[in-house]
C-alpha cells in the first residue's frame, strides 16, 4: 500500500510541474498594453481597417487561468469589448481560450506553441458558411503580436494584425 502512494505522490509532483512549465510559457501575454489594429483590404472592406484600443491579461486561481480584458474601436466594428479565459488543460495536454464578446460571439479555440508561436484554432459556426479561424500568438521584440487568420475554404488569410505594446510604469 505505501508503494502506491508513493507512486501516486511522485507522479502527481511530476505531472504538476510539467503543467506548471507549460502554463508558464504564457507570461508573455501578462500585462496592461495599448493595442494598435489593422484589418487588410478585402471583398467587404476595399480600403481595410484600422482601430486602437488596450488589453490587460492577468494571472488568476493561483496562476491557473489568465484572465483577458479587451477594449478597442476599430473604423470596421466600432466598439469592441471582449473578456476571457485562458487555460492549459493538463488532460488534453493543449491550452483553451473561451472568449466572449459585446457582439455576441463566444469562440473557443484549442491548440499549443509551435517553437515560439502560439497558435490556437476554432471553427467558427456562420450560419451560410462556418470557417476556420486560427489565432497566431508571439512576441515580437517588446511587443505582442497577435495573428487572426480565417480559412474560409482555400486557405488561411490574414484578417487581423494586432499589436499589444505594453504600457510602462510611467505611463500608467
């Protein structure tokens, strides 16, 4: 009997650090930024789009989940407010993002880093024709980029270019 919960103990303190390690590949994303947005030119919207906004991601339930906090307008929406939950699932072994927004959408995606990107995949149900959505995560320099590519059957094409500059001590 005492083997067993020895056995037990040990994986369980393997099996926690390892999700420990891979939950903290998400520190990247912490923080309070300005964010800047474009949205290239297309069928719908000939010249594209731009918009502005702010972002803070925050650890939460003792760094188990990251909470997101979005804000922004952009000259395509308008106002867009969205909130979410962000988390690594140690029994699939992929991280979950459930995200819910002022339009009523509540996407969630699935997926894991590709050497340094994230990169996250949904399939979004429209009601003519349902697509795939795939969101691209990195940093680049001091900055946070972030990619969302819609596959709307021919492949994969940019639809959103964001970047999340984070917002100084002094500039709070």
């Amino acid at each position: 009997m005492r083997l067993k919960n020895i056995a037990f103990l040990v994986l369980t303190l393997v099996f926690s650090q390892a999700t420990a390690q891979d939950r903290s590949k998400l520190n990247f994303l912490v923080g309070n930024f300005v964010t800047e947005v474009t949205m290239p030119p297309g069928p719908s919207m000939p010249k594209g789009a731009t918009g502005k906004g702010s972002s803070a991601i925050v650890w939460a339930l003792d760094s188990t989940v990251l909470l997101i906090d979005e804000h922004s307008v952009n000259s395509l929406f308008g106002r867009y407010e969205g909130h979410g939950v962000f988390c690594f699932d140690a029994q699939t072994r992929q991280f979950e993002l459930f995200m819910f927004n002022n339009f009523g959408d509540h996407p969630s995606y699935k997926g894991d880093f590709v050497g340094d990107t994230l990169m996250l995949e949904t399939k979004v149900p429209m009601p003519a024709h349902p697509f795939d959505q795939r969101l691209l995560w990195y940093r680049e320099g001091n900055v946070v980029k972030l990619k969302v590519m819609n596959n709307p059957g021919n492949g994969f094409v940019l639809a959103v270019d964001q970047t999340a500059t984070p917002i100084s001590a002094k500039q709070k």
